[in-house]
C-alpha cells in the first residue's frame, strides 16, 4: 500500500480545521493526480493532517467524486484508498462517496 500524505499537496492545510471548497478539491485532485492513480491496480492510505477535524461534501466530491464513481461501489472505492483521519471525518467520507455514488453533485 502506498501513502498519499494530503498535506504533501497543499502545506496551507496545516492553518485550516476544515477542508471546504471545490476549487481546493480539484486543485488536489490535480496534483495528486488522481485520474492516473484511480487506473491503476495498487491500493492506497490517504493520509489527512491531524489538525483537520472536518471534511465539507464540496471538497469530497471534487477530491475523490470522480474516483468513487470510477470505482462503482464504496467498497471497492475503500478498498482502493483507506483512509488515516479522525472518526468525524470518516463520517464526512461516508456521506461523500454516498452523495458520489448517486450523482450528488454538491458543488453548488
């Protein structure tokens, strides 16, 4: 399993409580880049800073939307990329990869 430390991508996140924002999503995503990633057959640990107690549904879905939809259920998506974060942001994921999996666009 290969690790992907978010804040690898981002050094602002080490100010910030929250992760908001499509703009800041797709920005990862980018340079993550994650529509490579999401093809291959390796499995990953999403590593969230420890100063990040929340994840917005905008962020999620710009993140890792498409991924999840790639995927085609959440658990072949989980299975794909676990994630190191708090319980409450678990939750956020949660909710996120449902809101993906339905055409949720939470963007708005």
């Amino acid at each position: 399993m290969k690790n992907i430390n978010v804040m690898d991508y981002d050094k602002k996140m080490k100010d910030m409580l929250v992760l908001s924002g499509r703009e800041l999503g797709y920005q990862i995503r980018t340079k993550m880049n994650l529509d490579k990633v999401d093809m291959d057959d390796k499995k990953y640990k999403i590593i969230f800073p420890k100063n990040i107690i929340s994840i917005s549904t905008s962020f999620f879905l710009a993140l890792f939307g498409e991924s999840v939809r790639k995927c085609g259920n959440k658990e072949e998506f989980l299975n794909k990329y676990n994630f190191d974060c708090n319980q409450n942001m678990m939750l956020n994921i949660n909710d996120g990869i449902i809101d993906a999996l339905n055409n949720v666009d939470g963007l708005s």
